[in-house]
C-alpha cells in the first residue's frame, strides 16, 4: 500500500467508424477538488456526467482534462414521415374537384408533398449521444487508470523521501528526550555555583533556593510536549502506510507536530535542545511541503 501524489497524467484514445477520441487528464496538487473541462460545446450536454465520473476516481487536486471529438462518419439522426392518409385523401379530393370543374384532376408527387402536412422530417440526437457516451466513458476510464497509476507511482517517491524525513524527525526527538532532564540538572548545577561565589556575610535561604530549582524544573518541563510529539510522528507513520486519501490529515497532523515542537524550543530554556529543536523545526517544515502534494 502506498499513499498517492496530487501530480499526475493519464491519456486514452479511440477510434471507430462513427468516432475519433482523445483524452488527456493532468493533474496537480490543490486543497480541494478542482475540475476543468475542455470540451467543444456541441457536447457540454456531458459534463455533469464527467464530473462525476470524476469524483468518483480523484479526492483532491486540481484537474484539467481536454476531450476531442471527432466524428468519422455523420451519425443519421434524419427521419422521413408521410402522412399517407392525408395524402390520399388530398389525392381524392383533387380528382372529384376536377370531375366538378370538367378540368384535368392529375396531380403528382412532387406537388403533393409540397402541401403543408404531408412530409415532415424530424430530428432525434438522443441515439447518437447515447452511443457516443459509452464510448467516451470508456475512454475516460482508461485515461484516469494512467492517471492513477502515474498518481500512486509518485505517491511511491513521495512516501519514501517522507519516511526518510520521519526517521531524521525521530531520531532528533530521541536526542532531545535524553537533553531535557539533563538540561534541568545543568539549570541547578550553574544556579549553586553562582550562589557560592556570593559574599560569605550574605544569608542565603536554602529553602528558597530549593523553590527557585523547583520551579525551574517545573517551567522547563517538556515531558507532555515530547509524549505528545512521539505520538503525532507514530500516527504520522500510520498514514505512510494506507492507499487511502490522507493528506488533510497530515497537513493538520504537521501543524500539531510543529506546535508542540515550538513549545518545546520556548519552555527547554537550554542551548543544546534549542539547537535539536531548530533542525527538527527545518526537517518538519519541508516535510509539511512535501505532504501539500498527498491526495
């Protein structure tokens, strides 16, 4: 299983007697969903269906697909009526009208056809567009299946340069939780070894010394934050693992992470974790980049 990349580009053609057919889907990384369609606008009948068709195969980026249609042969949608009972009666008509007037009562076809009644020709696409709908939904289908493979492919380089940054992330947090209960012990070494150097003729609390240590201790503390943190990175990992649309929760997921390493670096009061929490800071910062391109 394998998370997908945003960036992407499938294509799909076909031919027929009746049709020429190409498709080309691109894809990149956006918040939401986003579709344009490129269609001629004989056929923009079909768009709600292709949006869609859509939904149903991508969750998030920015999409363009271009359609060509191209028709090889003209599709008859023509039909022919005649009113043959109107005819004849018409036909009738003119020959007892010419017995009356003693005049002749021929009349042909070509002038029959001429009453208003008698032909009518009538339109029905509904066949063609139907027809032509199944074979362009076919060719959508296999336009996104390269599309996804392409899709899950850089979901592949992506999930591996992130699992790398996650190691990195790791290990600094790892450093960082053997720091902090020395950074505390460092706080209270400094904090007597000023205190010695401190007149002789002047009365030091030790009572009030050992509130000073402990209050320190209590501020400086980054149990919570690291606790926290090496959950957010597990849970980060968990979604490395699934083939499941995961990047808005992992972009919410980065902020949290980046949160708590803020707090970290602003309660540690020492020079060492601030240094960790800088490179842990930079390494988190450009996975969040790489993550804005995860479906």
């Amino acid at each position: 299983m394998s998370i997908k990349s945003m960036t992407g580009f499938g294509s799909a053609t076909a031919e027929t007697e009746k049709y020429n057919i190409a498709v080309e889907i691109s894809s990149v990384n956006k918040k939401n969903l986003d579709i344009r369609i490129g269609l001629s606008k004989e056929y923009l009948s079909f768009e709600n269906k292709i949006i869609e068709l859509v939904k149903q195969q991508v969750t998030r980026g920015s999409l363009s697909l271009q359609i060509s249609i191209s028709p090889a042969k003209e599709c008859n949608t023509s039909a022919v009526e005649i009113n043959k009972t109107l005819a004849k009666d018409i036909v009738t008509k003119f020959k007892e009208l010419g017995l009356d007037l003693q005049i002749s009562n021929d009349i042909g076809t070509s002038s029959l056809i001429t009453i208003p009644g008698i032909m009518a020709i009538t339109q029905n696409n509904e066949k063609c567009f139907d027809e032509l709908w199944e074979l362009l939904e076919k060719v959508l289908q296999e336009a996104f299946l390269n599309l996804i493979d392409m899709r899950s492919k850089e979901g592949e380089n992506l999930e591996a340069n992130l699992e790398d940054m996650l190691i990195q992330a790791d290990e600094i947090k790892k450093k960082i939780d053997i720091l902090a209960p020395k950074a505390i012990e460092e706080y209270k070494s400094k904090f007597l070894d000023r205190l010695s150097k401190i007149k002789e003729d002047v009365k030091i609390d030790e009572e009030r010394v050992q509130q000073e240590i402990a209050l320190f201790a209590d501020k400086a503390d980054i149990t919570e934050e690291l606790t926290r943190l090496d959950s957010h990175l597990k849970q980060m990992n968990q979604y490395l693992q699934t083939n499941t649309p995961v990047g808005r929760p992992m972009d919410f997921l980065c902020q949290e992470i980046l949160r708590e390493i803020n707090t970290i670096g602003s309660k540690a009061n020492n020079l060492e974790i601030t240094k960790n929490v800088l490179a842990e800071k930079a390494i988190l910062e450009s996975f969040r980049e790489q993550v804005q391109n995860v479906e």
